[in-house]
C-alpha cells in the first residue's frame, strides 16, 4: 500500500536539494555578513559570474535568498540566516557523536 507523502516534505526535499553545493552553502554564509552582488560572490569563489549566477538563482528558487535591483545592480541578500544556524547544529552533533564513538573502546 502506498501512502502518499505530504507536499510539505516536497518542499523540504527542494529546499535540501538548494543546499547540496559547497558553493551554495558559502554564498549564504557570505549574504549572512551583508548583501552581495553576483560578481563579488564570484571573485570571492574564484567562480564565473554566470557559474554563480546559477547558484543564486537555485538558491532565490528554494526561497533562502532575495534579490534586490539598484539600477543596473542586482543585489542578493539571505532572508533565512536560520539554514545556517540549523547547519550549525547539525554539523556539531554529528561531529561530537563521531568523536564518542572514536573514544568508544571494543
């Protein structure tokens, strides 16, 4: 019998599938500090500009970033710094239970 998933764990699943790329994840971390245009994130990754602009825009598609037009500027600015911080988390405890289990003896 199949039961059907909710649309929300869709949604999730996208929003996960957004943060699958190193360089995306740095872009967030980066438009934590302030907003950004696509050339500077690009420098700072050592990136084509259209290589990053695809970043962005997978990113600004799953809802984490925003962008912003000042005349012929396009700013990104990070509207859910919680990512990070739920990174974070996860980056820790996975990191302390792989040192207990390294301490464990057999």
């Amino acid at each position: 019998m199949d039961t059907p998933i909710p649309r929300k764990y869709s949604l999730r699943a996208e929003m996960f599938k957004a943060l699958a790329h190193p360089a995306r994840i740095y872009i967030l971390d980066k438009l934590r500090e302030r907003p950004r245009c696509v050339c500077e994130l690009a420098a700072e990754l050592g990136l084509e500009k259209s290589a990053a602009s695809k970043h962005l825009s997978l990113l600004r598609a799953a809802g984490f970033v925003e962008d912003e037009r000042r005349g012929t500027l396009v700013e990104y600015r990070l509207v859910a710094p919680c990512v990070l911080d739920m990174a974070a988390c996860a980056e820790g405890t996975i990191l302390e239970n792989r040192r207990k289990r390294l301490e464990m003896p057999e």
